[in-house]
C-alpha cells in the first residue's frame, strides 16, 4: 500500500495563535497555542519564531533564546492545534535592556512577517504592557 504524501508545510497563515499566561512566581510564563485554520492538514516542527510586538506591531528586539530540543514533525489536521511554552524575565519599563509591548507574534514559515496572537489571562497586555528582559521559547508538540 502506498504511503500517504507529506502534509505541506503550515503556513503563518494557516494558523490562528493564543498566548495564555501562567500564574506564578520567578520568570513570567505562559503558552502559545497554533491552531490550524486551514482547510487542509499541514505540518509543523521545531520552534515558531516569537516577538513581542508594540500596538502598531512594531517588533521588540529582546534577547531570545530556544530551549529544550526539537521533537518530530506534528500533523495539524484542520482544527488541531500544537503548543510551545514561553517564559520570560520581566523588567521595569523604562530601564536600559527593558523591552515594552502589548502581545506576543507568531512566525511559522520563514515568508510570513508575522500574526500577533490573541492574549488570554494576560493582564499586563491590557495594563501597563509586558515587560520582557530575556525571552525563551520551547520546541511545538502536539496538544
């Protein structure tokens, strides 16, 4: 029996994006979800480039860094979505190294310039804005 043909690469904009934050202490952390709102199932692996973005979706140049080691490619089927988690120290606006926005962007594909994702039980992007010293990003898996 013939194997399936690859799934072709998801597209930034294939995906809608949602960061949700993480209550705790120490570094700031929340996850960034991908879902795929394409009709047709794609596939992504490794790290989605992040930034954060300024309300005109300027990008804020932070330190940031990958973490942890990429697993296998993950098939998106229409709907499905893949998680990375992000963890940042925060600083005080204002300060030399400090970055400011108000949301976190998205890349999936090296073309794209980029998709702000939603922001969910993340009161600082409603307040005062998110303050970003150093960013960490961990490699996509499967939700």
């Amino acid at each position: 029996m013939p194997s399936a043909p690859p799934s072709p690469a998801c597209l930034t904009d294939d995906l809608d994006g949602t960061v949700t934050g993480r209550p705790g202490s120490g570094p700031r952390e929340a996850v960034l979800t991908l879902t795929n709102t394409s009709e047709h199932a794609c596939e992504i692996r490794g790290w989605a480039d992040v930034a954060l973005v300024t309300p005109p979706g300027d990008v804020v140049r932070v330190p940031t860094r990958r973490i942890g080691a990429e697993g296998p490619a993950i098939v998106l089927e229409p709907g499905a979505t893949a998680r990375s988690g992000l963890q940042w120290d925060t600083c005080t606006a204002g300060r030399a190294g400090c970055g400011v926005g108000v949301a976190f962007q998205f890349i999936a594909d090296r073309d794209s310039t980029g998709v702000a994702a939603d922001v969910a039980e993340l009161p600082e992007a409603d307040e005062d804005g998110i303050t970003v010293k150093a960013l960490r990003i961990s490699p996509l898996q499967a939700a």
